[in-house]
C-alpha cells in the first residue's frame, strides 16, 4: 500500500516511510548528489547518458575537471552536450583599451575562519589587472590592479599528490594571496613582463594564511 | 590505477567487506585516524555502459554497499555515483588526512540522521471545489452566469475560471508555507527537491505541491510521520514519505 501504513510501534498511528522503486529513487540522489570531489586528482563523476539523468548538479565539477584536462575517458556524447550547453556562458567583461595578456585555468586558497579550500576558475592576466573569474555561476572571485602588486614570490609547497609550485601576491599594503595555476611557468614570465618586477622563488614551507595574511 | 569511492565512515580498522561492490568488486576501508574512506581498487577511469539493466545494477550496489556501512558504522557521507580517485590507498589517505577537518565536521553534522525524502500533492479538483465553494464573490458570479445570454456567459465562465485558478493557487501557498513550518520543527536540515523523476502511480492525477530532502534525527521520525499523518489526512491532499536515504543532499564537502 505505499507510504500511507499506519504503525504503532511508538504508541501512537503515523506515517511510516519507505523506500518504494529502488533504482529510479536512487538516481536522483546518486546521480546528482552526494559528496563529488573538486580536487586535481579526480577522473570521473559519470553520469548514464543513457537513463537520461541530466548533470546539472555536477556541472561545476565537470568543468573543474574539463578544464583540467582529465575527461579523455568521457563520454563523447556527454562532452558535446557539455560544451554546448557552456557555449553561451558569460565572458569576463573587460574594460575599454584593456587586453587580455594571458589566461589560464587554476585556483585561488580562501581560508576565513573554519573553512579553507581552493577555489578554481580562469586567471586572466590584462595590461591593468589580474582577476580570477568562474564561469558557473560567473563570478569574479578575485581582483587586483597591476600597479598595486607590491611582491609576487613562488615557491614549492607540500601537496596530497605530492609537491606544487604555489604563487604568492602581495598587495594593497600587506594583504597576501596564494594561487595554483597549471602554467605557473608562464604566468611568471607574463606577470613579470606586465608589472615589470622580478619574482623570487622561496623555499616556505607549511606557510598558511589566515584572513588574507601570511602566516609562515 | 584508482580507487572508487563509496563513503566516508566512522571507524578506524582495516577492513574487507567482501565482493560486493560494482561488478562484484573487492570492497575495503582505508582508515585515516578515526575515520575511513570505503572504497575498491579500479582502473583510472570512469565506469560507462549502453546497457541499461548494467547501469540499474551498479547504481544499486553503490547504493548497496553505503547501506551496509551505514549499517556497520552508523550515517556515512556517501559518495555520488563514480567518483574515482587517481592513485592508490596513500592518494586517497592523503586526501582525508587534507581535509580531515571538514569531513569530520560533516560526518558529526549527520550522526545519528538521516535523509528522508517528503513530497505533497494536492488534488485540484477536490481542493479547488472547496476554495470556491466557500468564496462568496465567485459563487455570486456562479449564479449570475447561469442567467446570462450566452456569449456574454462565454466571457464571464472565463473570469471565473481565472478567478478561481488565482485564489487556489494563493491558498496552496499559503499552505506550502504552513506545511514548511511544521515540517521545520522535527527536521535538522531541510532543501528543497528540484528535480522528481519519478512518483508513484496512485499520485499521477494530483499536483506536486512542494518536494525536500530533510535531515532528521532518529529520535524525531515518529514525530515527523504523525504530523505528515495529519496533512495527509486533510481533505485533498497525499503525503509522500521516502527513506531512510544516506545523507546524499547535505554531505555538502564540494562546497564553502
């Protein structure tokens, strides 16, 4: 008879809940829920085209790893309705007489309080700014002005799949930023180019920060 | 080579939980302090298939196997369908050991709960009937149609239909919120359900009127299902009670 049993296991009549048809209630939890990770390492979160489930909850993952390049194992359907269904996303706006010099896909560490974790998106580097922005939902997620960069230092730092070359910002009077990007190489040499400053490379380690300053 | 994540459980043993996993794969635990990570040992990449009776079949021994840690350890943060790590029993160690902090945050947020599915339907017509029957502008538009000429009758049906649509679906949200507050005393966590692929017959005829996912503790089911009782017994309406799901709407490790 469905949900509508009435029990008295408590004393009293109620609702007793159920799970009724198995596979098709799973694939709206399975499908499009639970815990998907967002980090390099991850290569699938596949759906079954077939069923004809949509992956609309998983999209920001399957982005993160489109742009890092780990899909060769997708479905082919899948991607092209991927990429179509991006094609119309809204691009960065930019101002008058600004280009872009270099982009590239990578990740921003925001640390407040209990919670820190990278944030990816495109680092675009223009002849005035370097900003990080996300496609889905689009937003910028981080901003400065090349003329307020005081300090920008590399160095390697301890990561779960091994070790990474971290950037470090200084700007606007002390306040410190971390990135990961996957060209650091040429964004070094393009960031270079476009604040006219050398970047040193520093061997810190366990380096954190908190609230938007370092603390080694 | 890779690894193929299940959940996330309490507990910190090494342990083989026999071949029950996608395609009667070994499944096992990769303990990290007190937690662990439920996994298998696959190939680095993801599992696809045309077939669809395949498909049914590994969907539910994913869902099997979080069942029975969840059984074994008490609520675990399941893991969507076909996550695979790239690398091996250190790799996933390493993951849970980075951010150890929030899984473990998350793990206490669901102890002891777990998700139940609950959607309300309304008949329109029984309801609808009700809402005109008691409104006296549209009953005493009712009756002057009835002595109408006909075209300008035609008109006026229209308006009252309108009319009519318009206060049913003030009343039903009206009532959408009034069941939310009652549901939101027996509930930790409540969201709201977009997507429903599948009711069951008997509900066909009737209109879904709200869907969530709810995170309740065990001690307050009984509770829940007698005040879903009561709104299941107003005139008009039909509950739908699902669960008990592992907490797949609110292992929220994705997000900040």
């Amino acid at each position: 008879m469905g949900p509508l049993q009435f029990r008295s296991a408590s004393g009293g009549l109620n609702i007793k809940p159920q799970r009724e048809n198995g596979v098709v209630e799973l694939l709206d939890k399975i499908l499009d829920k639970g815990v998907i990770l967002n980090a390099d390492l991850i290569i699938s979160v596949a759906g079954i085209p077939l069923i004809g489930v949509a992956l609309k909850a998983a999209i920001a993952s399957i982005e993160t790893m489109l742009n890092y390049g780990m899909m060769e194992a997708w479905d082919k359907s899948t991607r092209e309705w991927y990429t179509k269904a991006s094609a119309n996303k809204k691009e960065i706006a930019l101002k008058e007489e600004e280009q872009v010099l270099f982009r590239t896909f990578g990740s921003l560490w925001y640390s407040q309080g209990q919670i820190s974790t990278w944030k990816p998106g495109f680092w675009y580097l223009t002849n005035e700014r370097f900003i990080l922005w996300r496609k889905s939902p689009p937003e910028t997620l981080f901003e400065v002005q090349l003329k307020n960069l005081e300090d920008i230092t590399t160095c390697m730092e301890p990561h779960f799949a091994g070790e990474r070359e971290n950037i470090y910002l200084q700007f606007d009077e002390g306040q410190m930023a971390r990135i990961h990007t996957l060209k650091t190489d040429e964004l070094k040499e393009a960031l270079e180019k476009a604040t006219e400053k050398s970047i040193e490379s520093r061997a810190v380690h366990d380096s954190k920060i908190q609230d938007g300053r370092l603390e080694c | 080579m890779g690894r193929y994540l299940y959940s996330i459980a309490n507990g910190n043993t090494k342990l083989s939980f026999g071949h029950i996993g996608l395609e009667e794969s070994l499944v096992y635990s990769i303990p990290y302090k007190d937690i662990m990570a439920i996994v298998h040992l696959c190939s680095p990449k993801p599992y696809e298939t045309d077939d669809e009776d395949k498909a049914k079949s590994w969907v539910l021994e994913h869902s099997y196997v979080i069942d029975r840690a969840t059984n074994e350890f008490g609520t675990v943060l399941p893991f969507s369908f076909d996550v695979i790590i790239k690398g091996d029993d250190l790799t996933v160690k390493n993951w849970i050991q980075e951010n150890y902090i929030r899984i473990k945050k998350e793990l206490e947020n669901v102890e002891n709960k777990a998700e139940y599915s609950i959607q309300i339907f309304y008949d329109h017509d029984t309801f609808g009937k009700k809402i005109v029957e008691v409104n006296k502008e549209l009953e005493d538009l009712k009756e002057k149609i009835n002595s109408m000429p006909q075209g300008t009758a035609y008109l006026y049906q229209r308006k009252y239909e309108l009319s009519s649509k318009k206060l049913i679906l003030e009343e039903i949200d009206l009532l959408s919120q009034e069941f939310s507050s009652i549901i939101m005393q027996y509930v930790g966590d409540m969201k709201i359900d977009k997507k429903v692929s599948w009711v069951p017959e008997r509900y066909k005829d009737k209109e879904l009127m709200m869907a969530f996912a709810c995170l309740v503790h065990h001690e307050k089911i009984d509770a829940l299902g007698d005040a879903l009782e009561e709104i299941n017994n107003r005139e008009g309406f039909a509950v739908r009670f699902t669960g008990p799901w592992a907490p797949f709407s609110f292992a929220r490790l994705q997000e900040v």
